[in-house]
C-alpha cells in the first residue's frame, strides 16, 4: 500500500476531551516505520500541529459502533461507560469522520 490512510479520533476525558485528533489508524501503523515522524503520534484536526502529551497521560484506543452502523475511533483517558459516546459525537463540527469515511494522508 503506498498510501497511509489518516483517521479521526474523538478524546474523551482528561485535559483535551472533546478535541478531534488526527492518526495513523492503528492497523495502518504497521505500514509505517518507526522512524516516520507520523508513528504512534497525533496531530491536530488540520493535521498541521503534533499533539504533545505529558508522560503522565495515558490515552486507550477503542472503536465505538454507532446505532446508524458506523464506526468511530475514540482515544479515551477514563472509563467509556462515563459518557454518552453519541452525543459527545454529535457536539463535534464539522462532524467527526467514521473510520469508513477514510481521509487521505497529506503526504
């Protein structure tokens, strides 16, 4: 694959929740390597600034099924059971990407 697909994910909890970060899809990170500046890292929405987390914050990745059977990406820093997933979604705009409405990479 030549291209790296780049995915939108919605922070719940900790200092940035409710941002939109721009990554690496997990299983596309295997295509790169680990001397790609992109790997393991997060940007913001444009994708233009890279997200600098202390060593104290530790964020999951978890994919969260929506009732309209779309996917999303949620980097989450507390347990998920603590939100309403779907309207956290439905506060984003413009509206938060599914992982089925892939963004190219702006290589």
């Amino acid at each position: 694959m030549s291209k790296n697909i780049m995915q939108e994910y919605l922070v719940l909890g900790g200092k940035h929740h409710g941002a939109v970060w721009r990554g690496v899809y997990p299983a596309m990170g295997l295509n790169l390597s680990r001397h790609d500046e992109r790997y393991g890292q997060f940007f913001d929405r444009e994708g233009q600034r890279k997200i600098e987390l202390s060593y104290e914050e530790q964020y999951f990745i978890s994919e969260w099924l929506s009732a309209e059977g779309h996917t999303y990406l949620l980097a989450t820093a507390q347990d998920l059971t603590e939100f309403d997933i779907a309207e956290e979604i439905g506060r984003i705009a413009p509206p938060l990407r599914p992982l089925d409405g892939a963004v190219e990479d702006w290589i």
